[in-house]
C-alpha cells in the first residue's frame, strides 16, 4: 500500500496533523494507499506558496514557461502506461481507456505550450493625434482548482495547462477517489523541474480545502469541474470576493439519429459518446431521438453492439466497462432504470446491476437500452452516469430539436445526418456549446469546450479556454 503526501511550494508533505484519507481500487475493494488530509492551515500554506511564487513565473518569459510545459508533457508520455494502470486501478475505466486518456492529457499540455507563446495584445487606433491604445493581456493570479473522478488526468492538464500558460500559480484538489493519478502527474511536473510553488497539490476533506480557496482573497481564479449542485454553490461563495469562475458541469446530452443517417457512423458514435467510461462521462449521451422510420433498425445494430461489450476489471485487455465508481452511482442508474420500467420503458438488453466485491467495490451495471420511454422518466432529465441507453422515435426535425433542447443542461449534443442542410440547421438550433456532428468525441485541445444553460459558465481547451486566465488591461498613452 502506498503512502503518498502533498505537494506544497515545492515538497512532498504530509499533513498537519498526520491524518490520512484511504483510495480504494472501485473493482475490488483493495487498499491501494492513503493520502494526506489537508488542514486549514496546509491550505493556508499552499495558497501562500502560490502567491510568492505568482510574480516570478508570471514574469518568465512565455517561451521559457512553454519550455516546462513542453518537457512535462513528454514525460507523461514516457510514463503513460504506468499513470494509465494507476488511473484504472483507483477509476476502474479499462486500461485502454485510461491510456488514451493519459495521452490527452499530454496532448493538452503540448497544446498550451504551444499557446502559451501567443498570448497576444492588440494597438487601437486612437481618435487623437496624441494618444496610444495599448491593450495587453496578463495573468490573473492565483487559481484554485478542483477536479472531479472520471477522468483523473485530463481534468488536470485541463487546467494546470493553461493557467500555466497564461503565467498563473496553481492549487489543485483532485476527487477524493482518485488522488494519486494526480499525485503521478505532479511528480512529473516536478521532474520537468517546474519552479516550487507553481503547482501545489492539496489532498483530503473537500469542504475544508474549498472553505480556504472560496474565502482567500489572493485566489483570483476558481476552475471547476464536477456537479451543477456543487458548481452552483461555489458560484455563490465566489461572489464574496468576486473571484473569476469557471464551472464546467454536468450534462444531459441528447444523440439525434435522423432519417438520412448513416448508421455504421451512428454506431461508432454511440459506443463513444456512451459507453465509454462505462457512461460516466459529462458528454455521454443520455437521450436517443431516433427517425422512426430508422427506430428498429437502431435497436436491432444497437443490441448487436451492447452485445460486444465486456464487463470486469479494467485491468483485463478484454474488458470494455469496468465498475461503477461506487455504491451510490450503482443505485443511482438502478433507480433511473426501475423508474422507465415501472412508467411503461422496456428493458431490452441489461436491466439489471451486478454487485459482488462488498460494500467498497464491484457495482457493475449492464449496459442497458431502453425502448418505449416517455419524457415523464426521470432518466430523460436526469444525468444517469450510467451505460444506459433510453431509445425515443420521433417524426420530425422540428419535434427532434424540441426534445433536444427540453432540458435545463446545455453541454454536449450529437446528430447524425448525410444531409449538409440539415446538419447545419439543426446544429444552429441546438442549445449546447458542443455539437459532435457524425462525431461521437468531440472534445480535443484546440476546441472551445464547455457548456450553456446549467452546464457551465466559460470554456476549456483552445485560445478560448486560456482567455479564462487572463486579465486584459488597456493602456491608454497620453504623447507630447
Ligand atoms: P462532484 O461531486 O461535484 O465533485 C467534483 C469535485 O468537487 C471533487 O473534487 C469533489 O471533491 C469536489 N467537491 C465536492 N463537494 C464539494 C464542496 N462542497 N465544495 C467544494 N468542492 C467539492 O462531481 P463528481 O461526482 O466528482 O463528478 C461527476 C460530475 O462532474 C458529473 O456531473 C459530470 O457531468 C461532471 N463533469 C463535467 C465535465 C465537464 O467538462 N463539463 C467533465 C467531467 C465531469 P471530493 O471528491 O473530495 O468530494
């Protein structure tokens, strides 16, 4: 069993007061370490680590600070198959998955390193002859960070990335269920030799972490990923200091399957856009609008494609889903399911859990397609997390697009079509910040990320996401 510390201003440190918190592997129940819980005052310690440290980093030039980055997204790729087995050992995804991940989220480092050499300003022409517009952009400060469970590398460099770039100091608090893919990650920062306090790594009890984020004036900068319930409330203790905020929150995405659709291409999309990451994903699909015309056809290709799917240990090459991260993610898509079914949906592959690693580890679930459902289930409005699949008819691009947009979330919807009119169309009428058009994974680097409505506020990945860490200043210039 491992027993890993925290990373303030450049060490490795346990806790205050030595209290630890335990990680569990979600297939098996197995220890497989403990990390420190963080104090108010080891907080305290990291936000003071971040601030001393914010002047200089921000003061290095761009082309240096693009250098670390640089050199530690090449280590993450020198040691992916190492963090991948950590990230599946403590998430449960299977290995592939995670490696894929892994490479992501080295990607997005590379990316802003790139990026970060072109924080560009911009001159204004003036209206006298003796006077300059000047506009530049720089920093913003310290930003505090808080990442959620599924997936525990790239939600990182996410936003260490950029925030990096633009020259900002960093404190992260990864999920509680998977700290040490996040402790991986910023021992390798720590190797590229990224300067102490630049990065620092909190661990333990969220409340108490956040409590000193959300109140500490110097933090300038909160960037969330998780909930729309806990994003919501961060927004609201954000207002105390008017800190900047970024949430990118839960989703509800619907998969848009029109008459025209190629369904080789609709497959592909479904089996990324659903059951990656066993549905545990913001951008999964949670609603399936289908052409009625092309409804059975769908259910009969998307049975022979749940058919395909493996269940176990993420560590089993064969595995393609691995557990569900907990007891209460289990009962959650147990209770969407029982819902459809007892309202009239009906289970025609799936429909059950599979529980046997005790209390701790081994909640699977069936991936399970629901036909017949009504917009009165809880699952056509609520996020499920699940791979679970409610199939819907429709009649008309205009009723499509309806039920689209019927929901209070606004972060990812698909549509597949061959028709360029309508693919256009549609995708001007949906209210989601990410549309995957033929596209079953839309989210990379270089593109705008993030949600409307409920989903979130501001963007990841792309110039667009590292404008989140700026703060433009004009300068006006008087000339004699
Ligand atoms: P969560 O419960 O909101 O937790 C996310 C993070 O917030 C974790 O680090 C958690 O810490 C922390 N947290 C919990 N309570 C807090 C509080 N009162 N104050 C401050 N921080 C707190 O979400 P989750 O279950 O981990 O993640 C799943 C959710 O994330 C889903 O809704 C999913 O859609 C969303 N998500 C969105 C995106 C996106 O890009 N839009 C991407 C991935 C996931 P602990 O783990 O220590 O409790």
């Amino acid at each position: 069993m491992r027993s890993e510390k925290m990373y303030i201003d450049g060490q490795w440190v346990d806790s205050e007061n030595d209290e630890t918190t335990t990680v569990y592997n979600p297939y098996n129940g197995e220890k497989i370490g403990t990390v420190p819980s963080a104090t108010e005052a080891d907080v305290k310690r990291a936000v003071q680590a971040a601030a001393e440290s914010f002047e200089s980093w921000a003061e290095l030039p761009a082309t240096e600070r693009a250098g670390f980055l640089k050199k530690w997204s090449g280590l993450v790729l020198k040691h992916q198959e190492e963090i991948a087995e950590t990230l599946t050992s403590e998430q449960g995804k299977p290995l592939a998955e995670a490696k894929g991940e892994v490479a992501g989220a080295a990607k997005s480092l590379e990316w802003n390193a790139e990026e970060a050499v072109r924080i560009y300003g911009e001159v204004i022409p003036a209206s006298s002859k003796n006077k300059r517009i000047i506009v530049i952009k720089q920093p913003i400060g310290v930003v505090g960070a808080i990442t959620p469970w599924n997936f525990p590398a790239s939600m990182i460099t996410r936003k260490i990335g950029p925030a990096l770039a633009a020259g900002c100091t960093i404190i992260l608090k990864p999920a509680g269920q998977t700290p040490m893919t996040a402790i991986k990650m910023v021992e390798l920062a720590h190797e590229a030799g990224i300067p102490k306090g630049v990065i620092n790594l909190v661990t333990g009890e969220s409340k108490i972490i956040s409590q000193v984020f959300m109140s500490d004036e110097r933090i300038r900068k909160i960037t969330f990923t998780g909930s729309t319930e806990i994003g919501k409330l961060l927004m609201e203790q954000a207002a105390e200091t008017l800190k900047s905020i970024s949430l990118e929150l839960g989703g509800h995405a619907p998969l848009l399957v029109f008459e025209d659709a190629d369904m080789g291409k609709v497959m592909a999309g479904v089996k990324s856009a659903k059951l990656r990451n066993a549905g545990q994903m913001c951008v999964a699909g949670n609603r399936f609008f289908v052409h009625k015309n092309r409804y059975e056809e769908f259910s009969e290709e998307l049975k022979k494609l749940v058919k395909e799917e493996k269940m176990g240990n993420g560590m089993d090459p064969d595995v393609t889903i691995g557990p569900l991260i907990d007891k209460d993610a289990y009962e959650k898509v147990g209770e969407h399911v029982k819902d459809a079914v007892d309202k009239g949906a009906k289970a025609v592959m799936g429909g059950k859990g599979q529980h046997d690693g005790g209390d701790d580890a081994g909640y699977f679930y069936e991936p399970t397609i629901l036909l017949d459902v009504t917009d009165d289930m809880i699952i056509m409005h609520e996020e499920t997390f699940g791979p679970v699949l409610p199939v819907q008819p429709f009649t008309s691009d205009e009723e499509a697009v309806r039920k689209a947009n019927e929901s209070n979330y606004g972060l990812t919807a698909y549509l597949f079509t061959e028709s360029l009119n309508r693919a256009i169309r549609v995708s001007e009428k949906l209210e989601y910040g990410v549309i995957g058009l033929n596209d079953g994974g839309p989210a990379t680097s270089q593109a705008p990320f993030g949600g409307w409505k409920e989903s979130g506020i501001g963007r990841e990945g792309g110039h667009h996401g590292l404008d989140h860490f700026l703060e433009i200043k004009y300068i006006s210039v008087g000339l004699d």
